[in-house]
C-alpha cells in the first residue's frame, strides 16, 4: 500500500511538473507570436510611408514642371 502511494504521489508530482512546463511553453510561443505581429504591423506601415512619399514626390515633380510652364524657367 505504501509503494502504490508513492507511485500515486510521483504521477502526480509528474503531472503538476508537465502543467507548468506546458505552461510556461505557451506563454513563450504567445510572446513570439505577438513579436510576429509587431513586425508585420512595423512592415506594413513602412511599405505604407515609403508609398506616401513616393506619391509626394510625383507631386511634387508635376507642381514643379507646372511652375516652371508658367514662369518659363526650367
């Protein structure tokens, strides 16, 4: 009766230690999975400024040769 106790008490012990294992395994694949998303989000807003300027500098081109129509100077 006593060894089955302690074989009871060993499951156990091996069951609380693969509750904390899984757990701490989970909140670091929750913590790389939001890194993931941080630099998607970062990606995307770059792509986003880099297509801003790109459309600011076409204006800015077409303002410059209107300019330059009205006062004759290239």
């Amino acid at each position: 009766m006593k060894m089955f106790r302690k074989l009871i008490a060993d499951y156990l012990l091996l069951i609380v230690l693969l509750v904390i294992v899984a757990g701490t395994l989970n909140f670091i694949d929750d913590g790389y999975q939001d890194e993931v998303l941080d630099q998607q989000v970062l990606d995307e807003s770059i792509s986003q400024a880099k297509a801003d300027h790109a459309q600011r500098q076409h204006e800015l081109k077409a303002l410059q040769i209107q300019a330059s129509n009205m006062t004759g100077v290239k």
